[in-house]
C-alpha cells in the first residue's frame, strides 16, 4: 500500500541497528504508549516522577505498520510517534508531530535462527527528529525489552553496492542523474569530489556489466565502480579510487556512510529496507 508508507519519504532517516526486543507485544502498543509518554515527561522534569494517564505536552503514538514487510516470516514494522501541542492550542487544535522512528524487519528470514519465542526480531531502526528524543526513546526500550540500539553506519563497499543495484532500477522519464560524492582524504582543508552521471548513460554501462538480470555480483559491482572512475580519470586525471565514496544519490534513495537515508520512490522501498535490514543484521551478529 504505497499512501501508508507515503509519509516515509523524503525524510532525513537516521539508522540504528536493535538487538532483538524482550517479551515485546504488538497487542501492548497503547500501553506502551502511555509507558513512554510519562517516561518522557520524567526525562523532561529531570527524573520527577508523572502519573501515567494525565495530560501530558507531548503525546506518544505506537502503531504497526504491517505492509513493511519482505515475507510473512517478518514481524510487522512498529512506528513511534511524538506529538506536541502547545498550552495556548484549543483542544481542537491539531497535534504538531515533532519526532518519528520505526523499527522494522524486511525479508529479515532466519536471523537468529535459534530466537527463543519470548523476542522479537526487529533489527532496523530509523528516526527522523532531534536526536535529544531519540535518546530518550532508545533509553526506554533498552530499558523495558532487554535491547540495545547502536548507530549503523553505511561503508563505502555498501554504497558502491547501491550505486549499482538502484542504477539498474527502472524509472523511464522520472530518473535523475546518479550523484557520487567522494572524500579525499589527508588534507589539511575538507575536500569532496562530486560525480554526476547521466542515469540513461548508468544505466547503458550496468546493462553491459551485469550477466544476469536479477542477480547482482561483488565482481560485476567492482567492475562497475571501475568503469566510472575510469572515465573519470580520462577527464580530470583525478584517481578516485584513491578516495573515499560518502554518498550515493539515485531517483530511488540517496544514502551517506554516517548512516542517514532518503527514501525517494514507494515501489521500492522495501527493496532499499531488504538491504538496510541486512546490514543491521551482520553489525548485531
């Protein structure tokens, strides 16, 4: 359902991958959103204790999300929502939503394969907001489901990986150009070296590159990357693989090695989570 997930994009996302939660329950999400709530309203009071159920500044929204999924194997994504309201709004007044995050699972399949039942596998975190809320977001649920979130950074083997497989995507007259931004390292100053490649010409030399449509190899991406900064060094004699690849921007999602995502087309948004999924899977092995 592509109006659901509509909201997900063109957002700044910033990843996380969990280790698997503790006796969480899908049929406990407004519990725990009442939970977190006045655990909020604690952290805001220095530690005072808020009883749960009163009216708070900031409301907390926990709701599934169930067509984040790759297989029927997959647990459900959960979002969590912040909402702000200011003492002078009416009651009518709409909720300011000022911070979101979501965990997911996408075609996550076999990991861990020996999970006892009591957890729950939902390795990938996003959040979009200030990063004082997401502290205090990720600080309760390591604290109610025995979890721990740790920062997940993109290297530059998995953007090259994505510069290649979002290339071959089909996107007729919507495709913008393939932008690579490179990092030079060993300067005095910051130095960052821009690449922007016409998509139809990508997408000309992948078809040339890939042997089997479907099926993407660490060979055919190598020489891929190659062919570019090849190209590259014929016109500025500049060897970019020298530097160091920090972003990748495609018309399917642009991504930086800090571990921060855009997502910029629905029909393929499970597609870029499949691969996000497993690198949040292989940092938490």
């Amino acid at each position: 359902d592509l109006q659901s997930t509509a909201f997900l994009l063109r957002k700044r996302w910033t990843l996380y991958s969990v280790t698997p939660l503790y006796k969480f329950s899908d049929a406990h999400l407004r519990n725990y959103a009442r939970l977190l709530s006045a655990f909020i309203a604690a952290e805001k009071q220095k530690g005072l204790a808020v009883e749960i159920g009163i009216e708070l500044d900031i409301k907390v929204a926990v709701s599934s999300l169930p067509d984040l999924k790759g297989s029927d194997q997959d647990h459900a994504a959960i979002l969590v929502q912040l909402l702000s309201r200011s003492p002078a709004s009416s009651k009518s007044s709409e909720d300011k939503l000022i911070w979101s995050g979501w965990f997911c699972c996408v075609s996550g399949d076999g990991f861990p394969e020996n999970l006892p039942e009591d957890f729950t596998c939902l390795p990938l975190f996003l959040a979009n907001g200030a990063e004082t809320y997401t502290s205090i977001v990720g600080s309760w649920f390591q604290k109610t489901f025995d979890c721990y979130f740790r920062r997940l950074a993109i290297s530059p083997l998995s953007l090259s990986w994505m510069a290649a497989m979002w290339t071959g995507c089909k996107m007729g007259k919507t495709a913008s150009a393939i932008e690579l931004i490179f990092s030079v390292p060993s300067l005095p100053q910051p130095l960052d070296i821009s690449y922007a490649i016409h998509p139809e010409d990508a997408k000309a030399l992948w078809d040339t590159v890939q042997k089997t449509p479907g099926e993407i190899t660490q060979e055919e991406v190598d020489i891929f990357m190659d062919c570019l900064y090849s190209h590259f060094h014929r016109h500025f004699k500049i060897h970019l693989s020298a530097t160091k690849l920090v972003k990748v921007s495609t018309s399917i999602a642009s991504a930086h090695c800090e571990g921060t995502i855009k997502f910029l087309q629905s029909q393929y948004l499970t597609g870029v989570l499949m691969l996000l999924t497993e690198l949040a899977i292989s940092q938490i092995q």
